[in-house]
C-alpha cells in the first residue's frame, strides 16, 4: 500500500530524511511506518504518523522543526498536515530496538489508496519555471522566430524548427557584458520537458558549430582477405562499395543534401564526409557503414565493414 | 515569445469568472500553484484560482498581505482606477456596458446617429471621387 497523508512531529525531535522507496539500513526501523522486507533491505512505503523520538539516532539531516519551517514558514503548524506528494521528502524516526515497524499495534492512519492513483499523483509534480542560457558567438546571426531557430556563419546557414517541444526561446542580451544569449524557458514543466531544455540547446550549438567550423566524419575500411573496393560517383554525392567480403553485389549509397564524400589521400582507405549539419553528416556516415553489415556469419570474427573511426570538425583550431 | 505579465504580489487582475464577474482585485498572495489570495477595496480578501483571473499590466507596490488601508493607500498612489480607465481595455469594457444598458430610445438615437455620420461620410467619398475622376 503506498500511502499519501503524511503528519509530522512538531515537537521537535530529530530523525532521519528519506523519500519513497529508498532503502534503509538493517536496523533503522521506522515508527508506524509500512516497511516491506525487500531481500533484508526494508524498503519505505509509507510513513505515517510519527512519535516520539527515543535513543540515539544514526544520520539526523536536520530537525523536524527545520525542516517544517523550510517547507512551509515558521508557526506555520496547519500546513504541515497538508497532503504532500510522494516526491516531497519525508520524515521518518528511528526507533532504535524499541518497537518493530510491522508491529500493529504501532501503525498509525493507514492509507487507502491504491497504488495506481498513487502513482499517477506521483507524475504530476511540476516545476513552475526552468530555464537555461547560452553564449551566443560573434561571427554568427541567428534568427529565432515560433521555435524555428536559423544559424548563419562563414560556411553557409542552417535552420532547425522545435515545433515538437513546449519551450520559449528568446535572444536577451546579456546586462553586464553585452554579449547576446539564446534563454530557453520551460513553464509548469515536467521532468521530461524540463530536459529538454538542455538538449534544445546542445542541439543549437551543434548547429553554430556547423556553420562555423563544420563537421568531418572519417570512415575507415576493415577488411581481413578482399579488399573493399569503392568509387565516388556523382561528384562527391555517392558512393559505390564493390567486393565487400568478395560479394558480387554493388552496395551504392547516395549522401543526403549538403554532405560531400571523398577518398582520403594520403591515408590508405580511408572515407572523410564533410557537412554542415550533423545530423545529415552523421546519417550519411551511418548509412554507409549500415550498408556493409555481414550477414548470416559471426560478427565476433568476420570483422569487415565500414567504420567511424573520427567525428571531429573541418576547420581545424590549434 | 515571452511573457510579461507575472503572477506577482501587487499584480492587478480582473475577474473573468464567477460571482465577482468584471471586478479588479489585486493578487496579494500565492496560495499554491493554482490559486492566489486576492483583495480588492470593495470586497473581503479571499482566494481564487488563476484560471479565474486575467493578468492586467498594471501592477501595484505593496508587501505580502497588506492591511486593507495600505491595500486601499497603494492603489491610490499607483492611479489603478485612473490606468484602467486609460487603457484600451478599459476603455473597451466601459464602451460594452454602456450598449449593454441602452434601452429602446437609447438605441433609436444611436441609429440616427449612425445613418447621419455614414451620411457625412459618404457625401466625403463622393467629392474626392470626382476630384481623382476629373
């Protein structure tokens, strides 16, 4: 039964923090709580109504007095008994020997809630407000308009629309220094959404990236007795693979918009894709390297295929 | 894209729900994430859910939970009634409740009106069409 009132002692004992579903030690025993035995750990379900505290106790956070003014306000005694959500840390004792936790006679109010509604309770915790800046580089013009975002630098420009996610982007400038900053804003947000945030923004510096010094995938070939023969058609938009693992079948993959491929040089076997967005740069590269699995043999020792051997950029920066 | 008008204490908001329908109260204080203490100087301070109320621009100065007359000493050094009445929106709601409250005369006035000034309007047109038409 995983329970939702919570009462706390207001005389001010000590005790030790913990939340739903931690773990306690052996021989921490909660007062009035509903502890299950989970493979000799016990493990908190639900606390209750809480006495007072005897004997010594092994890792007080702080007092209930302090943590019901942080929660709440000092003399602030009626909200305490507030229904809390099951993310709200919770407050329990330990008894130290004296009664058992699993002893009825002990238990205080129990909860009647089942542990579907409960759980949904649990997913409703929201933050009213996460945000997280950038630094925005000089060099680059970005436009941000009805989450499109659009990069333009020396190689060239990108856009990427975050239609799909619930978040505000807006450019500030920054008070102190004048340094113009991309913030995004999450409202009332979930945990999820609220991660979203930073990859929204690792996405955005991908794009600056690109558009400032690009990106260079680097393939190698890996082959143990036929030699992988490739050619590169279309003015540097395709690829032909021949002889894979003496195969007659001509693998050809075509590089998606913007993304150019060519055979290194110097370096013996070698494949360098270029681009600016590294999503299409790093799909290219996946489609080539999809294209030359082995099939029907043991991949733990015919090894021959097409791999990324290094995901850096074009311009190089000492 | 942002937004500028913040649930805050001293923010002025109208109620859009309910039995205090078309009134400005000031938020006073947050209750939880859904509702807000409210006072007006026309009405005992209670609680309302946001969704009840419709943020305004115009904010006042005070501090958590005023006394009635620092509420009431507030609002008259920041003008809200003379801002309101000011603004657009004001203005825009003032103008429904005078038609809502027309009676039959009233509205055969307005009609007379109506027909003379499109009349001035349209003899206006008419000159300047046969001056671009000469």
């Amino acid at each position: 039964m995983v329970g939702r009132r919570v009462s706390y002692n207001w005389w001010g004992g000590e005790g030790v923090l913990c939340v739903a579903g931690d773990s306690l030690g052996e021989d921490t025993i909660c007062s009035g709580g509903e502890l299950t035995a989970k493979g000799g750990q016990k493990e908190v379900m639900l606390v209750v109504m809480l006495d007072e505290m005897v004997g010594a106790m092994r890792r007080a956070i702080f007092t209930a007095q302090q943590y019901r003014e942080q929660l709440f306000g000092p003399n602030n005694i009626s909200r305490a008994l507030h229904d809390i959500t099951l993310n709200t840390p919770l407050y329990i004792s330990p008894f130290q020997g004296f009664f058992s936790a699993l002893d009825p006679s002990r238990t205080g109010t129990h909860s009647t809630h089942t542990e579907r509604e409960s759980k949904s309770r649990r997913e409703k915790m929201k933050t009213i407000l996460s945000s997280e800046t950038m630094d925005l580089p000089d060099g680059v013009k970005i436009k941000v308009k009805a989450k499109m975002i659009e990069v333009e630098g020396p190689r060239g420009k990108l856009t990427r629309d975050f239609k799909h996610l619930n978040l505000d982007f807006q450019l500030i400038t920054d008070e102190e220094t004048g340094k113009r900053k991309l913030k995004v804003d999450a409202w009332f947000g979930s945990r999820k959404t609220t991660a979203a945030i930073r990859t929204a923004l690792s996405h955005v510096g991908n794009l600056i990236n690109g558009v400032t010094k690009g990106y260079r995938y680097k393939m190698r070939f890996v082959y143990a007795h036929f030699p992988i023969n490739a050619s590169i058609t279309n003015g540097n938009k395709s690829i032909e693979i021949r002889n894979f693992l003496g195969e007659k079948k001509v693998r050809k993959v075509d590089m998606l918009d913007g993304v150019t491929i060519l055979r290194s040089e110097k370096v013996k076997d070698e494949l360098v894709l270029d681009g600016n967005d590294i999503e299409l740069v790093s799909r290219s590269t996946a489609l080539i390297n999809q294209k030359c699995h082995v099939k029907n043999k043991d991949i733990r020792k015919f090894l021959d295929g097409i791999y990324v051997s290094e995901k850096g950029t074009i311009v190089e920066e000492e | 894209m942002p937004f500028k008008r913040y649930v805050e204490i001293g923010r002025v908001a109208l109620v859009n729900y309910g039995k205090e329908y078309g009134q400005l109260v000031v938020i006073v204080d947050v209750i939880d994430q859904n509702r807000a203490l409210v006072d007006a100087p026309d009405m005992v301070r209670s609680q309302m859910n946001f969704k009840r109320l419709s943020l305004t621009d115009i904010k006042i100065d005070i501090k958590r939970v005023p006394k009635k007359k620092t509420l009431i000493a507030a609002m008259e050094a920041a003008d809200v009634k003379g801002k309101w009445e000011k603004s657009s929106w004001g203005r825009k709601l003032i103008v429904q409740k005078r038609r809502a409250s027309l009676n039959d005369f009233d509205r055969f006035k307005l009609m007379l009106a109506k027909i003379k000034k499109a009349g001035v309007v349209r003899q206006e047109l008419a000159k300047l069409k046969k001056e671009t038409a000469a």
